[in-house]
C-alpha cells in the first residue's frame, strides 16, 4: 500500500517514518513538509541516514491522490480539521494523529480546545483509533483519529474496572508523568533543556483536555455518570508515560478478582501486557521499560488502609501514544498482522 504523510517533520512524523521504512507491506511515496520542502528527510530526522533517501515535498493534493491509497495527518491540533474533509472527497483514507476529530460532540471542541469545530458532520464517521476497543470499526473506517498519549494510558488502565462496575465512578484521580517529546518538536521556554531538566514541573493540573476523550471513551463502557479527575507532569525524561490512577472499590476486592478483571478484558491483546511481578527492580509498569516499543503494561496494587486501588499504565507516548498505535490501527484497516512493523523489542539497560 502507499503511504503518504503531511506533516513528516515533527516528531511523531519522524517516528511514522521510521516504522513504515521497514514495514512488510507498505511504502512510503510522499512526505510533506512546509518548512523542510526539498531537504532530505534524514536531515531533519537523522536516525534515518542511510535507510532513505526520500526528499520532502510541498503539500499538493493532486499529488497525494495520483501518489497514495492511504494518508497520515501529522500536522498540530486544528490543522488538520479542514485539510482532511478535502483528502477523504479524494477517495483517501485518513488516519489523523492530531485531536481534531476525537470528540463525538461538537461543542466539546469549544470547551477543550477554544475553537469551533468546521466539519462536525465528520465527527460521527471518525473512529477512535484505540484498537483494543474499536477493533471492528477501525476495519471498515474512511476516517481514523488516532487517541491522545495520555488518553491512552489512562483510558487502558481504567477500562477493565469500569467495565466491571467494581469501582466508583465519579471518583477516580489520574497523574500523569510525560517525558518532553510530548511537547513536540518546536522548542518553547517550557521545553528549554534549562528549565525543563531536574524538575518536576505540573501543568493544566485542572481541565487538561485530554479528560475529554478519556470521559468520552470510558462513558461507552458505563450506564450513569462518569468523572475523571486529571493532571500531567512534565518529568525529567525525553519518552515515556506513566499514568498512576487511583481508584476506590465499591466493594472488597482482592487481587484474583483484579487480575481476571484485566486477563477477561486484555487477554489475546498482542501490545498489553500485565505487570505485577514478587521479584526485582521492575515489580510494576515503568515506561523506562517500554520505550521504543508498542506496549502498553498495566499493574496494580491494593491499599486496604484507605480502600484505594492503585492502577499504573506505562508507554511510550510516541509509540502507542501516537505512531506505534497509528500503525496499528493501519494493519487492522487494511487487514494484515496486527503487529507488522510494531515487533521492537526495548531496550535495557538505557
């Protein structure tokens, strides 16, 4: 199949290349970029020296139509809402990596992102691209929007439990640790090595737009209300997130229920794993583990003092919390091996 990507040099651009230059059953025909036209694409994205010598181009429509089947949107949030209207009217699928069509109601755009979406009507056809609920879905999809990287951290760690009905529902408190990259590739004083290094930094500790998509998701699973209480920190790491969720029963619960909670939910699941380990450095998820990898490890620990459960859900936010999970909403999409492409194993020690 032939892949196109607007908006390949940013980081999650960078990292879509990186995994479908060796994919079985792809190829990559176009890359655009505004800023970067004409240069090679390992110089912007030099890990990539010596593998391609694929060149930037300018964004053109009729191009990407003669050129590609299917189409990546890489491009910052509100970029893409009124780009991708006009490649799906080309007859292209679409799998968007920005937020631009991750909400189901219009409105939300207004209260999360402060501006009024222009194509609603696109809303309703788009899938969520998180495979391990909307498998079916994303199999027949034109339209493909790929989850936020903390969205999918949480939503993962908390699916199973709401699902269960076996925790409070407008009760749930989730901290997320991100390492830099999440900020993208354009610097801002946040993201100066400087200030960024050594600390431990917390941002949009209220109203982070992710809680939009990770409520919208875990409400499918729920009859009645659902809240979710949500703040980032910004950590001292380049890749990586670890989502703590604390959670509290409505009824006793031990860890055998809490583990065939998760097996029945993420049993088969080829890129969740299931850490809770007696021995070692490594008892539970830590992103250190995941990097470079599509995985998404969940564990837990019990607090009987304060009838609290502890969830924690480790990725890499630019794997499957972006291009690893990009590319895995493609295999299923064009029906080949879930994990084509996606088989990086981490690296340790790092």
């Amino acid at each position: 199949m032939r892949i196109g990507i607007i908006g390949g040099s940013g980081y999650v651009g960078g990292e879509l290349l990186r995994l479908l230059l060796s994919h079985p059953n792809m190829e990559v025909t176009t890359v655009t970029s505004r800023k970067d036209a004409g240069e090679y694409i390992f110089g912007v994205h030099p890990n990539l020296r010596g593998v391609t010598q694929v060149k930037f181009v300018p964004l053109d429509l009729k191009h990407l139509k003669e050129n590609c089947d299917i189409v990546f949107t890489a491009t910052p949030h509100g970029k893409s809402v009124d780009l991708v209207p006009q490649l799906l009217d080309l007859g292209l699928r679409v799998i968007d990596m920005s937020a631009d069509f991750r909400l189901k109601n219009p409105d939300d755009y207004q209260k999360w992102y402060g501006w009024e979406h222009s194509h609603p009507e696109l809303l309703k056809e788009a899938v969520y691209g998180l495979p391990e609920f909307h498998r079916q879905e994303i199999k027949n999809a034109r339209l493909i929007a790929c989850p936020g990287c903390m969205a999918t951290a949480t939503i993962l760690g908390l699916a199973p439990l709401i699902k269960a009905e076996v925790i409070e529902k407008n009760r749930i408190v989730a901290d997320a640790k991100i390492g830099s990259s999440g900020a993208g590739s354009k610097p801002s004083v946040a993201s100066h090595h400087p200030e960024r290094f050594g600390g431990v930094r917390p941002y949009e500790t209220v109203g982070h737009r992710h809680i939009a998509e990770i409520e919208q998701e875990l409400q499918l699973l729920t009859n009645g209300t659902l809240t979710v209480s949500f703040s980032p920190h910004a950590v001292n790491m380049v890749r990586g997130i670890l989502s703590t969720i604390h959670v509290f029963p409505t009824r006793p619960l031990t860890a055998n229920e809490i583990w065939k909670i998760y097996r029945s939910q993420y049993q088969g699941e080829p890129f969740v794993r299931l850490v809770k380990y007696q021995k070692g450095l490594y008892k539970l998820p830590d992103p250190k583990v995941v990097i470079g990898t599509n995985f998404c490890d969940v564990g837990f620990e019990l607090d009987p003092h304060a009838n609290r459960l502890v969830i924690l859900s480790a990725i890499d936010n630019m794997m499957k919390g972006a291009s690893g999970q990009g590319i895995q909403c493609l295999n299923i999409l064009l029906g080949v091996d879930e994990k084509a492409g996606l088989g990086n194993i981490g690296f340790h020690p790092m």
